[in-house]
C-alpha cells in the first residue's frame, strides 16, 4: 500500500489547499512536444516540433513515429512541425493535416495519408495545400483544426519581427510580389473536401473574402500570434489565445454559429484592449474574452488551452485551461465570470508548450518531454458524499461497497481507468448496498462514475 500511495502523491506534486488542479505524469521521453491530438480513438497524436509525430497507446509511448517528416522541416526557434488535424471523416478516409516550416522557412499545409496496412503508420508522402511566405523566423502561428462546419481552419502569426513592423495583419491588400503575405495576421478556413481550379483545396462558398481574388481563403484578421487555438467539441465554440507583444495576453471567444462577417481581432491596433499603435478605423474590432498584463502575472506568452468538457472532473466544467510559457502554473478562466484564477506553481521546471484532449474530453498539458494528465483531486467524495454516499474500504485489495443508505435510483454505474476508458458497466442495485468486485483490476488509481437524474458523479478508488 505503501509504495502505491507514493506513486500517487508524486503524481500528485502539486497538490495545494487553494487549488485542486493536479497533473499526473502520462509519458515521457518526448522530445519538444508542441501539440496533442486524437483521431477519434482512444490513441494520443503527439506532434515534436523536430518533425515526428508520435502514437500513445494503452498509455504507452509507441517507438516508431505515426510519421517523419524531419527532412522536410527547420526546427529553430519558433519554427518546425507545429500543427496536426485529423479529418473528421479520418475513420473512413485516412486522412489528417499537417503545419510545419519548410526548410526555406516558410509555413507549409500539407494533406497525409494513414497506410492501408498499419493504422499506425502514416504514408510518407503528402499533398501540399499552402505555401505561405514568411518574412521573418517567428510568429508562425502552427495550429490548425476542423471547426463544426467541417472546414480547415488555420492559425496565421503575423509574420514576425517585433510590432509588426509591414502591418500584416491589418493588411487586405495582395501584394503581386508576394501574394501569400496577405494571409499573415489571419485566421484561414479552407474546405479540403473541394477543389478550385488547380488548388488541392476548396474554398468554403460562406467566406466573408470569397469574392476578392487573393484573399478568398481570410476568415478573420488582426491576429499577432494565434500559437493555440481550440473548438469546443460540444457547443462548437472557438477559442482563440493570441500571444502578446509586450504587455498583454489576450483571450478570445467566438461563439457559434461561427459568423461569416470577417471578423476583427484588433491587433496592431490594439494589444489586448491596450491601444498599440494609432488606427484611423477601429469600428468593430473585437475586444477580448479575457486579458492579462505581464505586469501583474509575470506572463510572456499565452499558451492557449481548452474549455474542459469531459465527464471525470464535474468541477472543471464550463473553465478555460491555459498556460503560459514563463509560468510554472495553469491559468483558469471562467467561462460564466469572466475572471481569472491560477493554480500554484508546480513541482519541477515545467514550461507548457501546448494542450490537448482525449476523445472522451479530458485534458492534457506537455512541457516538452513529458506529457500530463490534468486531473481535479477533489472530484472524489465530496461529490458522493453530496448525495449521502460512500464508498468502502477504499484503498481495496477487492471488493467495495458503495453504500445507498437514501436507496437513490442510479440510472448507470460504470468503472474507468485514468485514461478514461470504460472497464466494466455495473448494472446497479437498487438497495442500500451494492458491492464492486476489482479484484481483477491491476493496483492503481480507478474511477466509479454513477449518473442520478442525468447528473454525473465520480468517485476515486484505490486498488491495492
């Protein structure tokens, strides 16, 4: 019992009596992990900035990459291998999408393959969608993700330097010279189902550009550097974390519908709701969600996250996870307030490059070369308990007794392992006891999850 509580606690590290946010290590021996993804299974996609993507399977980090491209990418700085996107239909057709660097330092959205023959391997040749010419090394942007409407959306920097010196991303006008900078400072939306003309891609009929030659592929402008961006996979709403200049760190909701106006961020107008530099139009540009000042947080650089939308953390729901890459902490917004918390610092030199999401909606953060999943310790039997229930002996060597003095109909009584998957579904007792045979279970840490009246409550348990 020793020796499994001590496993725990050390998961547990960061365990404060102000916050309840934790992280359990999940897998290490990655190598500057910039993105976590899923394609509809329970597998993990870990993007490495050096050109690998790489499988977590059965919590295990597989050997062979999903795919190497690192012939085809600089990785210095701010640039490399930067963003995955696994087609919606990925069970049907294969296919995913990929950001990276090419090797003349410009942003390449490539289409790959899965083989036919080993669902974890990737064909190693691709389709190039989009060369877009950067000026300088960083603000790359690098994410990209499908929307509810099924389209690509693509998260463009504003081509770097510091201010952003050629006003990228305010900028509407296609320079012949290099007509792809028009596309710096914006959020794209391409429909990969289609194709115009020559192009390897279509252009959604709805985009507010889609009768201006050049610029038919703009969604939004005024972005600085949209490093992260996520959709929540519920209500469709985007959440778009733009890193700063020197200042401000901003925080930007759109909710869905997803509108077709041409949308305005506001930068270098604005940083933040910070005035940055001196516009003569600022009609409509949109303020932030939320904000925070490097002054006051010692931030540097929004690490942008997810609204939390799984099932095994009650408490987490309806809050934003962030991060930022000077901080050894998470960031919680609330999505009701407004407000901002953090959690304490964690144990260890951890500096967040990016969020993910299992297929379930639960959450993961990486520094780079371990992988976390981020858990609430105080799930457990506050929230039974709530109900008048109880669970015992818990740790168990066996067999427990979830305990109903108040005979609750519970409509569905299921035990998960940590990665969320469903071990066994227990078709409960409509009485004051009902015991739980885990005996077969291998020592650690498992949930119990029962749904009363369409609410779900969870319960740690521990076997020994």
């Amino acid at each position: 019992m020793k020796k499994i509580l001590l496993s725990l606690l050390m998961g547990w590290g960061c365990i404060s009596s102000a916050q309840t946010i934790a992280l359990q290590t999940y897998v290490t021996g990655l190598n500057s992990a910039v993105e976590i993804t899923h394609c509809g299974d329970n597998r993990l996609f870990v993007v490495q900035q050096g050109g690998l993507i790489r499988i977590i399977q059965n919590n295990a980090l597989l050997t062979t990459p999903f795919l190497n491209i690192s012939s085809l990418t600089t990785s210095s700085g701010e640039q490399g291998l930067l963003g995955l996107a696994f087609h919606p239909n990925y069970a049907t057709n294969g296919q995913f999408f990929i950001n990276y660097t090419n090797l003349s330092g410009d942003t390449v959205i490539a289409r790959y393959t899965v083989s036919s023959t080993n669902p974890n391997v990737a064909n190693p040749t691709g389709t190039v969608l989009l060369t877009i010419d950067q000026p300088y090394n960083n603000h790359n942007g690098g994410t990209l993700k499908f929307g509810p409407d099924g389209y690509l959306y693509i998260g463009m920097g504003d081509g770097g330097s510091g201010g952003d010196p050629q006003n990228f991303a305010q900028n509407m006008t296609v320079n012949l010279a290099n007509p792809s900078r028009v596309f710096l400072g914006k959020m794209l939306r391409l429909d990969v189902n289609t194709t115009s003309g020559s192009l390897n891609y279509g252009y959604p009929p709805t985009n507010p550009y889609i009768n201006e030659s050049g610029k038919k592929e703009i969604w939004a402008l005024g972005l600085r550097n949209p490093w992260k961006f996520s959709f929540n996979r519920l209500n469709g709403d985007l959440w778009i974390a733009d890193v700063g200049q020197d200042v401000m760190e901003e925080i930007n909701r759109v909710q869905a519908p997803l509108p077709n106006t041409g949308l305005n961020f506001g930068w270098k107008c604005f940083e933040g709701t910070s005035v940055f530099s001196t516009c003569t139009n600022t009609s409509g540009m949109i303020a932030p969600f939320a904000e925070y000042s490097h002054a006051a947080t010692g931030g540097c650089s929004i690490t942008g996250g997810y609204v939390y939308t799984g099932t095994l953390y009650p408490n987490m729901l309806n809050k934003y996870y962030f991060a930022d890459l000077c901080q050894n902490r998470m960031g919680i917004l609330n999505i009701a307030t407004g407000a901002i918390t953090y959690t304490p610092y964690f144990n260890g030199n951890n500096f967040f490059t990016s969020f993910g999401e299992d297929v379930n909606g639960e959450l993961y953060i990486t520094g780079g070369s371990s992988l976390f999943r981020i858990t609430d310790t105080s799930m457990g039997s506050q929230n039974f308990a709530a109900l008048g229930l109880s669970v015992a002996p818990n740790p168990s060597h066996g067999m427990v007794v979830l305990n109903n003095p108040k005979q609750y109909a519970i409509q569905a009584l299921t035990l998960l392992d940590v990665s969320g998957k469903i071990i066994q579904t227990i078709q409960p007792e409509q009485s004051t006891l009902q015991s739980i045979d885990i005996s077969n279970l291998s020592p650690g840490l498992y949930f119990l999850q029962l749904e009363k009246d369409g609410i779900r409550y969870t319960e740690k348990i521990i076997r020994e």
